[in-house]
C-alpha cells in the first residue's frame, strides 16, 4: 500500500472506529508505530482535524465527515452484490434498507461504471433456500437483530436433533451466523449453563424478554463453537465418491488427506449423532475407523434399514 492509499485508510479507520492508537493503526497496516505518527503529522498539517491524546490514541474532531468516497469496478461490484445478498437473506427492515443502499450506488456511478456493474449483477447470483423454505426465519431474525441491539434475552421452544420433546430455552444472543443456507444463533444458554449455537429453523414462540445481559467483551463469532467438539470421528471414502465428498464437506469436518485406500476426513463433534445421519448417506461407500461407539452405531441403523426393507419371507413362499 503506498502513502497516499495508507493515509486515506487512515482517515477511514479513525472515521468508522472513533478512537484509535498508534500501535492499533500500525499493526492494521502492516508498518511501524514511527510511520504512523509521520502519518498522522501530515494528515493534520493538510488540515484534517486529528485530535490525540496520550495514552488513549486518536480520533477525528466530532463533525468531521470525509467527502463521497469514489468507487473503482471491483469496489462497486462487490458492495452492489453484497447488498443484493443482504436483501435476499435477511428480514424486512433489512432488506429494505440493501436496496436502498444499492440505489445510492448506483445513483453516483459514472454511467460505464454503473452499465459494467449491471452487466455483473445480471451474471452472478447467491442463492439461498432457508427463508423460502420456512418462512418464520425472516421473523425470528427481526427479533433477534432486535434482542442483540437491545441486549436483551430471549426465550423460546428448541427442537433438538437428539430430543423427542422441545425444551424451553432462555438465552443471552451474542450473535447471527450464516452458515451453508442455514441461520444459527450464538448465544449464552441459561437452561444449559453455556455458549450454545442454534439453529434459527429449530425454533418456536420465539419471545424477547425485559431481562438485560451484558455481552462478553472478549466474545468473537469466531471462537467458542470448535470448544465444545471433543469427540474425534476418522472415517475413510471409496476413491469414486471422494470429490463429490470434498465438495459437499460436513461442517464438522477438520481435515482431509487423499491415500491409496482413499480419502481420509477427520471431523471434531459433539457426539455421535451430530454426524451420523451425514455418513449414512453415504453409504457403503464409507469406512468409519474411530471411534467404535459410532461404528456400533453405523451397524444399528444399517441392521434397522435392512430389517424395514426386506421382502417379508412369508410371502415368498
């Protein structure tokens, strides 16, 4: 990044962040704290109003509003696509505001820019089935956006996989993620004692309480899931059916490794049934090698499969 791209970076970060220190801004842009402090000196001798104070960092003088930013193609491009993708997969309020947001765009694109981001619009599409087919998640992301601005709890009825009954859960929502055409909710479960993610499409009487929460100032959507999944599963799939393997990879899975006997996948789960109904589909076209609960398993289902679908002797005779 040259100077000129660095400042302006500079003024962007300090504009979105508030307050930022010299250490912050350095490790942000891969240079020294030195730089930065020459950085920060010519910003201010150009005029931009840079306030710093010790031991706390810098910040723009409360008013300051950079001018309208230029976009170049990949830049529109992707906020185009980008707000094309909100307003697919996210609720009413949401969606509304993607367009419009998208409008702004385009509203002060040069024409041959604005024509080329067209042109791409028209020729990339993300396509996500959730919402269509449950048509409650777009409801339930409403109130949750609202419960995570708000900090406030939920309470609502969770279907379980591994339950035949649902249970009533009251949670703190630290976050939404997207994952695989699926929305999850990270969150504090009070019922459970824990962080716990569930799934959007497995709740029911979705309710926001008056009860407040404070979230973790260390809390990133990043960490927490992977803790939980103590439980190594390594199985091994037929050489014919590992590409097809490989592109449709389960969310479990942690690493993979093509042999002479196959592809080897190790996954990290929670228990057995997180990915059983995943390698039954599969078929014999998958060797389970650990661990042996879950082979015990495997044999279970495929004796009750086999049981339901043989032809009934009686009748052959």
């Amino acid at each position: 990044m040259n100077r000129t791209d660095r400042l302006l970076a500079i003024l962007l970060e300090l504009q979105g962040k508030g307050q930022l220190r010299a250490e912050d801004l350095a490790a942000t842009f891969e240079t020294s704290k030195r730089t930065i402090y020459r950085d920060v000196q010519a910003l201010s001798e150009a005029g931009v109003p840079v306030i710093s104070v010790p031991g706390q960092g810098y910040s723009l003088m409360p008013g300051y509003f950079l001018p309208p930013v230029n976009f170049n193609t990949d830049e529109a491009i992707m906020l185009l696509l980008g707000s094309d993708f909100m307003a697919q997969n996210f609720d009413a309020r949401y969606r509304a505001a993607a367009q419009s947001a998208g409008r702004k765009i385009e509203a002060v694109l040069p024409p041959k820019l604005r024509d080329e981001a067209h042109y791409l619009q028209s020729s990339i599409r993300f396509i996500s089935m959730d919402t269509a087919e449950n048509p409650a998640i777009p409801d339930r992301l409403q109130q949750l956006r609202r419960a995570l601005i708000e900090c406030r709890s939920v309470r609502f009825h969770y279907q379980a996989r591994q339950s035949e009954k649902p249970t009533v859960r009251e949670a703190d929502p630290y976050g939404l993620v997207h994952i695989a055409s699926t929305w999850y909710l990270i969150a504090y479960c009070h019922t459970r004692r824990g962080r716990r993610n569930f799934r959007l499409d497995r709740m029911d009487d979705l309710q926001l309480l008056a009860k407040t929460f404070t979230r973790p100032a260390n809390f990133t959507l990043e960490q927490g899931p992977d803790r939980q999944r103590n439980l190594i599963v390594r199985a091994v799939f037929d050489h014919p059916i590992a590409r097809w393997v490989q592109e449709a990879p389960s969310y479990f899975t942690t690493a993979q490794e093509q042999r002479r006997d196959g592809l080897h996948v190790t996954f990290a789960v929670r228990r057995e049934s997180d990915i059983l109904q995943w390698l039954l589909g599969w078929g014999q076209h998958v060797r389970v090698l650990e661990p042996e609960s879950l082979r015990q398993q495997l044999i279970a289902e495929a004796e009750g499969i086999l049981r339901i679908h043989r032809p009934d002797k009686t009748l052959l005779t």
